[in-house]
C-alpha cells in the first residue's frame, strides 16, 4: 500500500486507503488503455521509456522524505517483529479473514494478467490494441465496483 499511516497520519488513515484504492484502480483502466495505444503507435522501446521516466518524480519524492519513518530499535530483532506480526493476524479474526481474502484473489484471481497477452492476441487482431482493451475493460469493472462495495 502507498498510503502508509506514518504518511497519512493516523487520522486521515482512512480517506488514505480509500484514495490509493481508487488511484489503483483508476490505474488499470487508464495505464493499459495508454500503453496499448502507444505501443501500437511507437513500438516497445518507447513504451518501456516512457515508463522508465514515469518513476522519476515517484524516485524524487522518495529521496526527499526525511525521518518520516520512525526509526526500529536496534535492539528489537527482525524476526521477533515478523513473529508478532503473524501473532497479530492469526489472533485478530477480521484481519485474517481479510489476509485470506487477499491470498485468495492472488493465488486464484491475478494469474489472468499473465495470460492477457496470450487472450488478447487470439481474441484481437491486433494485439496491442486488444491488450490495451483487456486490462482497460476490468479496470472499469474496478471503478464501478468501488463505491458499491
């Protein structure tokens, strides 16, 4: 997640996630349109430029946060914090049913993007265009999707 509550801060922390959850999926109906559209137009070298460029501002604002993190104990060992995350988790129902739910949808759900291509280009004739239908098409089921739930 973007969003991280030592970003936010505690009290906007929900406006934060609802606000990456729409950039998120605002993305995947505008990022795969774009990109299919361009890479019918200038080629892959292009796109993959062009994208390369696209985390420049993202490195930029990265670099100039400073102690926004707060700082670990140097003392407090990295598999005592794992420890007591997973603690957490298998303690609390509701976050473990959500950590489920999310497992579930990546193991089951999120495979279909590595065969887009491959759908895209036995469905469409031309590939790029199609391919940038695909993604473009459940992104928009994302955003619809979105405030009813």
């Amino acid at each position: 997640m973007v969003c991280l509550p030592f970003l936010a801060g505690s009290q906007r922390l929900r406006h934060a996630v609802a606000l990456n959850s729409l950039q998120c999926d605002l993305s995947r109906v505008v990022g795969p349109s774009l990109g299919g559209v361009a890479l019918w137009a200038w080629g892959c070298f292009w796109c993959f430029f062009v994208n390369a460029l696209s985390f420049l501002p993202l490195s930029w604002g990265l670099y100039t946060m400073h102690h926004r993190q707060p700082l670990l104990d140097a003392d407090e060992a990295l598999l005592k914090r794992f420890a007591d995350g997973f603690r957490f988790v298998r303690e609390d129902r509701v976050i473990l049913l959500l950590i489920g739910m999310v497992a579930a949808a990546s193991l089951f759900g999120f495979p279909y993007l590595a065969l887009m291509p491959i759908i895209a280009r036995k469905l469409f004739t031309n590939d790029a265009q199609g391919m940038g239908y695909l993604p473009g098409g459940g992104g928009v089921g994302a955003v619809m999707g979105g405030p009813v739930v």
